[in-house]
C-alpha cells in the first residue's frame, strides 16, 4: 500500500467524520472505511492507528474548559460535561463504522491491531483504550445469547470450533464429531451483530464420576446418559475474538451452563474443570529440584504451587486465577493426566479439577479476593505437605463433607 | 409502598453494586431489582431515582484526583484516566440490570420516568444523562434491524402498531388491516434485546402520483401495484419508546425504507412524505389575522410558516426541522389535507409534502445546516409572496427541473 | 363462462394427461389448470367435473382384462394388477395438478365442489371418491403437524379462526384475544402442503373444575393458572377444509391436544368438552311433550335421547357419537348452558359435557361399537329415569369412583 | 432373535390392525412395531413379510364379490368398489405405521428390505407393489421441497451426502468444503416427513465452457463468478432413499435447479452433465476389438454405443437413457474425461456432457419415445462414422446452430 492509499482513507476517515450530520455519507463512507481497513498493510494499519492517535484523540482545549467549569461550579452536571469533554472523535467514528455491514468485525481487527502493538507501539494505548470501553459498553452480557452447539449446527459455525479451540486442539471432523456426541456438550455465546462467530464456547463432558485425564475424555467411545451420569466435566474454554480480550465471559458461561445442564440433567451432582496447570514446569524449575517421575513428589509440588504461589494476593498460574477468582475450588490433582507433549512440557503431565459448587461460590470468591484465602479440597492441602501457610488456605464445608 | 420496601429496594441496589465481583449474586440481584422497581408507585420512583442521584453519583475525590494527575501530566491516557474518574457507579448499576431478563424495559422504563420528571425534579438530569449515554451507546444504529410488518406478522406485534401509533390513530384491526394491504408498506426497527418491541415504526402508501388528503389516502380502497405506481408516500412514522427520547432513529429508517422499496419496486420515482403541521395555527394566531377559508391566502401564509418562521436558523415547526433538516425539500402544500378535528385544529386542514431525492439530501441539508436556506419547490416559494427573505430559501435543482 | 372457454381448459387437462411424460409441460399445464379452474363459475365447474367423469373414468376394458387374468389364474399380484386396472386417468390428473402451486387447495375445492352437487349430480360420485381417496392418503394423520394458536401467531392465521370457528362464532379481535388469554389454549393441525391454512383446530379453556355454561365461560374475565387449575375443557372443535370432508381429524386431536396440555400441566385431572346437543330439540319435538322450562323434565329427556336414542346401535346425535365413538364418557348435563338463540333452538339450552379419560377410552370405545352400550356418569344414567334399557348404558368404573 | 421374538412383533401388528378403530392403542402399537421392525434380524424381517404376503393379504372372497357386482351391473361406481376391494389389510397397517414417529423411516426400511429380496423371495412382489403405490403417492412431487446445501447447511445433513454420494466419492469434509465452494452449488429434494434426510441431491459445477475432466472439476481451484460463468455443469445425482427407488425424482431435480439457477445467474447459457458411461466397457467387450488407446477409435465406439445400442428403443447404457428420455441432448464426448480405476473400467476413461435446452426438451423426449431417434449434437453423429443408422439419430435445430 502507497503513502497516497493510506492518505485517501485518512481523508476519508476525516470527512465521515466532519460530516457526520448527514448519514447516508457517513454510512456509506463508514462501508468504504471497513473495506479499505481490510485491504491495509502491516504499515498501513501502523499509520492509520497512528492517525486515530494524533488526530481524532480529544481536544484538550475542550477537556480544559470542561475543568474549569467543573472547578468553578462543581456539580454532578459539571462532571457529565467533563465526560462529555474528554470523548474523543475516533469514538464518535468507532460508533459511525458499526454502521456499516462488517462495522462490528472491523472494530475487532483494530483492536487485535491494536494488542498486538502494544509492546511495540505503546504510545497507541488511548486509541486502545477507547475501542475497549465502546466494546465493553456493546458485549454487554446482557446482549449475549447462550446457544448449544451441536451435530445440527451449520458446518460454517463448528468449523470455527476446530479453528479456535485452542486448549486441546481438535484434529479434523470426526474428533469434532466425538466433541459432540450425545455424552458431550458444547455452548457458545454469540452476540446479535456477529450471529456466525461464536465470542467464546465451552466444551463439556459429561461423565460417571471426575474425569482425570484428557487422553481418556478425548478418545474414550461414547457412552449413554444414564442415572448415573453425575458429573459435568468443563475440559475446554476458548475465547475466539482477540478483539475481545480482557473483556471477560468465560466465568458467566460456566455458570450459564451449569445452570442449564441441571435443568437438563437433575442427576448431575458435581459441575468441574479438567484444567491445565500452564505455569506449573517453569515455577518448578525455579524451585530446589525434585524427581519429577516421583508422582507424590510432584503432587506436592503442584499443590504447593497452585496454594501458596501468588502475584498480588491472587494465584500465580493464570488458569487458577480464572477458577479460583470465579469462586470455584481447588478439588483434585491429576499426574499423567494430559501425557500430551504441550501437557508434559508445561505441568509435567499434571491435570487438576476445580469444581463449581453453586451455593459455595460467592464465598470463595471473597475468600481470595478479600482476604487471599484458596479454598481447596482436604486431600489438596494435605498433599501440599507442611509448607504451607495455614492463612492462605482454607478447607470448604463442602470441601469437609464432599 | 412503604418506607421499608424502598429501603429494600435501595439496600439490594446497593448490595448489588457492592458485590458486583460475584456475577451470580449481581444476575440475581438485578432481576430482582427489575422486578421491584416494576411494582414502585410514583413516590417509590422518586425516592428511588433520588437515590440514584445521591448515593450512586461519581467519586469527586476520584474525579479531582484524576484532574490533578491531568494537569500535572496532560496526555491522552490522563484525559482516559479522567473519563474512567467521571463513571458514576450508577452506570454500573445499569450495566448490571441489563443483564437480568427484562433489564433493557426496566431501564428504558426508568429513563421514561426521569423525563416525565424534567420538570418536576430538575435535580436529577445527571441520572438521566447518565442513562441517555448509555441507551445511546447501546442502540446505535448498527444493532437495529428493519423488518416488514405486513399482515403475516404476529399477532402480539401488530397490536403494538395500534397502540402506539400517533399520527393517525388506527381504528382497530380492520382498519389496520387495511394499512397492511398490497398497497401498503409498513417497516419497523427493532433492536435484538427487544425483539416484540418496535423501535420506530413507518407506513408508507404505494400510490399513482403524490397524495394530498390523509383521510383520502386512509379510506381509499387497496389498488393494484403497476407499472404506474410511482410514488411512496411516508404518511406516519411513530417513535414507539419514550425511554429512547431524543436519541433520533426516523431519518435513518426513511434511508432504509426508500432504498428498500426502490429495489423492490424500481418503478418508484417519488419519495415523499404527507405530514402535519402541527405549530401552524399556533404561530398564525400571533400574525395578523387572514381568512383561513381563503384557500389561496392560507397556502400563503403556511408557506411563509415553513419557509421563515425559523428558531436559531432551523425551521420553527418542529415536524418541518425534522424532514427539512434530514435532506428533503418543501415539495407541496394542500389544503384540505386533513380535515379531521385534529387537522383543522393544528393547521386549519393543511398537510405538507417533504421529498426525499436520494442525491440532493446531503447538499439540501448542508444549505440548511451551514446557511439556513430551506430548500423547496418554486411553488411553495411563489405562494409564499414577496415576503419571503430570498437568503433564507431556495429552489433547488431538482426542483427546477421537476 | 362461455363454452369456447371450457373447452379450453378440458382441452389443456387432455393435453396434461396424454403428455405426462414430459414433465416440464405437465408442471406448467398443471399450473394453467390450478388457475383456470379457480376461474370457473357455476356453470364452467359442472362441465369440468361431467368430463372428469366421462372422458377420464377407468378403462372398462383393461379392468375387464384384469378381472380376466385374475380369474384365469388368481394370485396376489393378479389383485395387484387388477386393482392398477381400476385407477382411473383423473386420479393421474390430480397427482399432476399437485405438483402446481396452489395444486392441493384446487384439489380440495374440486372435492367441495363435487360435494356441493351431491344431491344435484350423483352421478358424480365415482370422481368425488377419487378424489377422496387421495386426499385421504395424502393427509394421512402422520403427515400432520400440532401448532399451538396463540397471540405470537401470525395475524393472516389468527383472521382465518374468526373465519371458520363455527360451533361459537368469534366476535372480531377482541374476542379472539379473549379466546388466546393466559387461561385459554388453542390449537391446529397444519400439513405440509397448507402452511398458512389450518386443517381443523380446536379452543380449551383452563378452568377450576369443570365448565357448565359457555356463555359464562367466553366472558368470563382471565383467570391465572395455579395450582388449582384442574380442568381442560374443549368447547370448539373446528374442521376448516370442506374438501376434506369426512376424512376425520377431531378424535387424534383432542388426544393429542390432551397428552400435550397434561405434559405442560401435571395439575390437571380432568379433560373434558362442552358440548352442544344439535338434534335434541329436534328430537324431543316427535316425543310426548314436555315443560321445557321444567329443567329437571328437561335433563331427564336430554338424558334419554342421549343415552338411547340410536341409529344403527350409535348416538343418533352427531356430536355424542363423535365423542362416545372416540371412547369419552357422557358426564354431565348442563341446563341452561348456552342460552344463544342457537343454543335455544337446537337444544333448548341444553349442553353437556364428554369426558375425555385416558385409560378409559379404548374400553368405551369397546363398549359402545361391539355392544352398543353408552358409557355414562351414574348421576346421568339417574336423571334418565327408568326407561333406560340397562343393556344400553353402564357407569364405568372411573365413573363410578368418580 | 427367537422365534417368540417374532410370533411377539406378528402378534402386536395383527392386534393394531384389529384395533384400528381405537387410535390410540394403534398409535401407540404402530410406535412399538417402528421400534421392534428396528431391532429384527434378517430371519426376523424373513418371517415378518412374509407374515405381511400370507396374513394381510387381500380378502379374496371380497375381491370376487366386488366383481360379481361389477358384472352384474357395471359403473364407475362398481369400479370404485372394485378399487376399494382389493385394498389388502397390509395397507391400512402402512397407513397407521405412518402415524407414529419414525414411521416413514420404517416403511422406507421395510420397502427396502422387499427390494433385497426381490431374487431371493420373489413371492413377496405383493407386498413390495402395496409399499410402492404407497409411497409413490406420499412422495408426490407437489409435496418435495428443495433446498440448497451450502456450508451453512447443518453438519449432520452435509455429512448424508458424503455418506450417500456414489458417483464420485466425497473424500471426508475438506473435499465436501470444496463442493460447496463459491463456484459450486448443491440442491436437494426433501420431503417434510423427512426434514434431516435428503431424497435425491445433485451437484453444479458453475464454469466458464462444458467441463470435460471430472479429475480436473474436482480439484481445480475455486474461481469467482463473473459474466463469463456461461455453463452449469450437473456432475452427480444421488439418489439417497433405497427405499424410494423406482420412483423417479432426477429428472424434475435438475429442471427445477437449472429454473433456479438461471434465475440466480442469468448469464447461464449451458445446462448440461458431465456423466459417466456405465455401460460401455461391458459393451465394447462383446464387440469387434478396437484399440482403446487409440481415443478417435474410441469415440467413434462410445458415439455408436450411446447413439445406436438399444433395448426397446431406448438406449442401452442406464444413464444416457435417464438423461435422453429427459430430454436432453447427447452434446459431446470426453476422452480421458475420468481417468480414475472406475472411469476406465467402466469406460475406459469416456465421460460424456448431456445437455438440457428448456425449449427442446418436450420435443427431444417425443422424438425418442415416439420413434426412438435420439437428439445429439452435429459431431456426435459425425464421430460414430457411417453405421449410425439414419433413421435412429437426428440432429437438433439447436445441435445445428449451436
């Protein structure tokens, strides 16, 4: 791409926006803006976020005047115009380019941009910013619908699974085909303006007691649903639009779908994660070496890790601070249970199951967040061995009686 | 509703905010939130809506901090930083209702009752501004979908278009009926969170040349649609939820509409719509009086009306700053055009003709916006006389031509 | 009509049949047909349906050949081939107007139209048993799809229950909207073939025990359901399609209809109709008289006819031996239960209520065609007095705990 | 499966048909026979149809009566008697089976499993005819639909079609992806007794110019449509129903997506196949030895065989049969145009292009079936050298100017 073609949707940008006022333009150039946005080249999507950042950012003679009158006649009304002040122009363009067809779509892929310069263009991040908020507003959990995914859903809408997933990867249609037999279960959340792509799904088994390894649950033939049937394993949670990140559905799902295989299920007893412990090999090797074939020697290790390691309170390891935060419990640890190359490179193989316990989770939940306790099972504390400091951990009343 | 109950409503409000990290307590505690507030009598609403105001208004020590930070470092992320400090937790509150089933009617209700009490209870604008910002936010243009209401439509829906419709009241269903016949269009917006519930609703009369009487245009047996059939006249378009006030969906929906029937019917030269004007009587009361049965000295002063009676530059009759200010043109003034007690009253029977051309709406609108010119047909300007400011008007080109 | 233009159409039926190899003519020919003959008048249908009876009957002399070959030499096959004999060209012409759009409903208003002149040309009922033969096949209950009828439904559906409903004419919207209430339920059977158009629908209303009057039960104000709501009661069965005439739905639908509601609402106990008795008065008029005001004398006649008034050992009253017939159980007489001048006339106000009792029906169904024995409540059997031949009525177990 | 097994699924089916007047209890046995025909083993479904031939034969003491009285007094009426006569118990019990879920699938079977046994158990050719005629008019035409089968079409019916597809083998889901490509269309037939399960379905190759290699067609990569896509090539028809065969559906498929088609893409001028040969190694074998690499020696056989091989008029080879008696025109040869193990057993490798022209299939269909002259193309009948006898080819007005 010319400077001269980053130039022409620079002005076009700018005349959508000084023209405003009359929409049919505005529409029709906001479709032109989509099109042009996806035809750009790596240095053209530099230039034309640069532009959003140098040119349509706020005008601070505005923002200064809004303080003023703010600190002049302070007032609940003063500060709504101060907020009013401080919205920049690319705002009032992110909310013309929705209406274009592909609008929502475009403002994704300008925030994916945007994240992935972030290390490399930091100056950018208001630009960020601004597209996070708007999206925020718009992802609303309000406007989201839970639909099940399954062997009658459209080929171009699974198609997408095998493309995303992306905690265990799935190889091809007919490992697709098992995600989705009658002993599975998979949902997404999709929103009215992206009705095709899912923004994030879930894939669940639904088992005769916790699973505890990933090979068997992917493998293992079908079985049918019976009285028996009490447990609904949660193996897999992908979010699919990088656009999206940092705007969290992942804990709303689970809950969403735990509640709606209840329904479904009455016999499900127990609602649980097979997870992947993602931080676990490289915390260890950080640590006094052990013999890592030694299975109770790593089991304590990895119950010391997920209790007691920390950043700012809350679980190192990422998974668990998902888990944990959402109020779930620390149930089970698994050796050898996902003997894959990425399982053994990361956790040593280790699996663990965090359980979802409805009438538990708020509790737990300010059980870290407040006071930066983990909630866990009695046989996970137990196996941290002696190390750990009793103030972090605490056993459920669940965890007592289960 | 007592004292106590308020304060029930006020304390879950409150523990919901408080407790905005657990999702499930907050999910639930909005529906019941919806659910109450459903039950409020008006003095619960004031009370409540107060407590909006009072209790969940923007941290000033927040914003203040916010500010200083700003001018000790002015720079876009400061200026994000302060537009985060102005969020008030009442629109987190919001945020969180939407998310419990029925929260966008709840929320569309509470901002109809804060506009009811503009007057009454001037104090809490910053509540409804807070409110505003986000259903505008929420409803932007690119979540609407246009959908057909013809007599296929179901039931529930339809009667939506009897009970809200404005302009000219349908007269139960066979009247409706009628509205819907081949000869007819009606289209509204919905948006996906209110799917049963029209937006805004337009119905448009497929005709041999452009109407001049409503009550002609109602009562006329359905014709055939031919190759003659020219003209889409818009005769009533109906905003259908107070809650959404002020946040303008009409001039976008005869957009989509015209474009709509032109691909449908390519036969459609005219666009047009048959419209009130309702500040017409009012306004000729103040001027020196004329025979209103003198058709000619009628027509006369109505067009000096439309074309002079201007409020900052912007036509005085508000459905005239509507059409004219959306890009139409003063096309045809007829008297006897509603005869009915309403008609007579408003505009002593007159009906006016806006035309929307396709590719003079943008320059028409910039004369109007930039310069103040209303842009009409020569013969409204003719039978406007000699009093009309000939900087204020203008006959467009189409017009000359036409 | 003039008769140059029958001959057109007989013509091109002539030409469909000869060509029914090629397909694409047939479609198109079939097409003209469908539209021709909805153009016909009186006149134009009598001489259709006389040369469907003359020049596309069955050839006599390929049946007498069959008769022959199976004669010869009697075998399965030779009945198989016989029974090809039979089929008459006409029966080929109908299968081929089918595949027209519009085909099937030119199909059934040959058939009303063939039953329409019954009695003035039997002479042609070989082509109305033609006919009825097909659409007995094609409507096969298997093919028939159960639709709930309620205010979500669209209104060119709805319109078509205010025009059929036949047994309590429906009073414009606003008595439909009554009828489709929280506490009402209606519901049709559509094919296939007839989306828009439904084959026989039925209204029920969710009571508090057991409805007695049908005046009070279409006024009366909506009742919520709760747990309380015991009772279904079916008040009007409509069989929308004349051409489908004889060809029975009514007895699947209400057991359908039952299993259905029964599955929403455990809570209810009883399904049961009120029913109106169209040839009692008719009936009582040839017995010895009676004081109709005389309510009791009256229930003992209306529990006499009912019970033992017969023609070929069924109810000699039409809607009794649809219901006795489909195994109900005569439940209860209601004096004074439609107080119409319908309801008047033909039963002097009389209504009576069929119950409809799962485990039961087989049995009275049994009772009545093997033994001509009449199933009744005891308290009707009692009303009857003691003319009542025992051989012809019994209580049935559940009436007798009942 | 025991013989008790057996006597159990005989004993239920007579009983539903005793009982035929109760429609529940038939409903509910008709449920129970769909599931125990299900579970029969060969030995099982040997004994159940021949219970079907022996059991629920036609009353021959009917049947004769029936004659007698067309004898003694022949009609049309008599006839219809006769018809209704020789209606065997067997049909009724196809009639209810069709009530009750699954049931059609169970007929299909059952018929099905005649059609295997039509050279092993030719005496059960009764109860097959009875399933046919059935079926036949349940499968009118009129009540198909057709649909197209994109990549937005759900999995489990895109996964029939690699199942079912038998002219050229579907390779898994990424070789199904590019038969659904942009430049490739596929339709089906479906009954609405049948929603998840398609009767026939064909695939389109849109091209620029007749395709001539189907190796090439089927891996060549996507191209956009543009004006010069000028050909629609039907490259495989599947009939997927065994169940159905013998009752014809291809011929009104490929007419309804060629109207669609050219409604779609009005720059379509070329309708054609690209078909393989089955016949014609089979043929060549039994002929003077030719050099089969010598490919103008080829095609002057395969144009004596396709133009001059006959059997009762009609060609030889089954697939040019279909498509000429359709109507379509035999337009060019391919040598080398299936070079797969198929393509040149079958064929040595010969494909050939039938071409449909709307406006001469009427008069193609009559020239062969009337006096058996194919339709084909100038150079057709020029290749097959100077055997071809005259009488039996002709040259179409279009073949002339095309």
């Amino acid at each position: 791409m010319s400077q001269r073609e980053i130039d022409i949707v620079i002005n076009q940008t700018t005349q959508a926006l000084l023209r405003l006022r009359g929409e049919t333009a505005a529409a029709s150039l906001a479709a032109q803006l989509v099109r042009r946005f996806s035809e750009l080249d790596d240095i053209g999507v530099d230039a034309y976020l640069t532009y959003l950042l140098t040119d349509l950012g706020p005008d601070t003679a505005v923002v200064d005047g809004a303080i003023k009158a703010y600190k002049d006649e302070p007032s609940q009304d003063a500060i709504a115009d101060l907020a009013d002040a401080t919205e920049s122009p690319r705002l009032k363009l992110f909310r013309t380019v929705n209406t274009a067809p592909g609008g929502i779509s475009c403002l994704l892929a300008m925030r994916a941009a945007l994240l992935d310069r972030r290390k490399t263009m930091p100056e950018l991040r208001p630009v960020e910013r601004d597209l996070q908020h708007l999206l925020r507003s718009w992802f609303n959990r309000g406007f989201l619908e839970l639909r099940q995914l399954d062997w009658q859903t459209p080929a171009h809408i699974l198609e997408k699974l095998i493309e995303y997933e992306a905690v265990h990867e799935i190889q091809g249609w007919s490992d697709l085909r098992r995600r989705l037999a009658p002993d599975r279960r998979s949902f997404g959340f999709f929103h009215p303006s992206l009705p095709d792509e899912p923004i994030i799904f879930v894939e669940v088994a639904l088992t005769h007691g916790m699973a505890s390894s990933i090979q068997t649950l992917l493998t293992t033939e079908p079985e049918p649903i019976d009285a028996d049937t009490d447990t609904a394993i949660f193996y897999s949670i992908t979010n699919c639009q990088r656009g999206l990140s940092g705007i969290s559905f992942g804990s709303f799902l689970i809950k969403r779908v735990s509640a709606f295989l209840q329904n479904e299920l009455p016999q499900l007893v127990t609602f649980a994660t097979l997870s992947p412990i993602p931080g676990f090999a490289r915390w260890l090797a950080e640590q006094d070496p052990i013999d890592v074939d030694d299975q109770a020697a790593l089991t304590a290790a990895c119950a010391n890790y997920l209790l007691c390691a920390r950043r700012k309170q809350l679980p190192l390891d990422p998974v668990a601070r998902f888990h944990l935060r959402n109020g779930a419990r620390l149930e089970r640890l698994n050796p050898q249970g996902d003997v894959s190359d990425k399982g053994l490179g990361e956790s040593h193989g280790m699996l663990v199951n965090y359980r979802y316990s409805g009438q538990d989770l708020e509790a737990n939940h300010d059980a870290l967040v407040l006071d930066g306790v983990v909630i866990a099972h009695a046989n996970v504390i137990a196996a941290a061995g002696n190390d750990v400091d009793p103030a972090c951990v605490s056993v459920s009343p669940a965890g007592v009686a289960g």
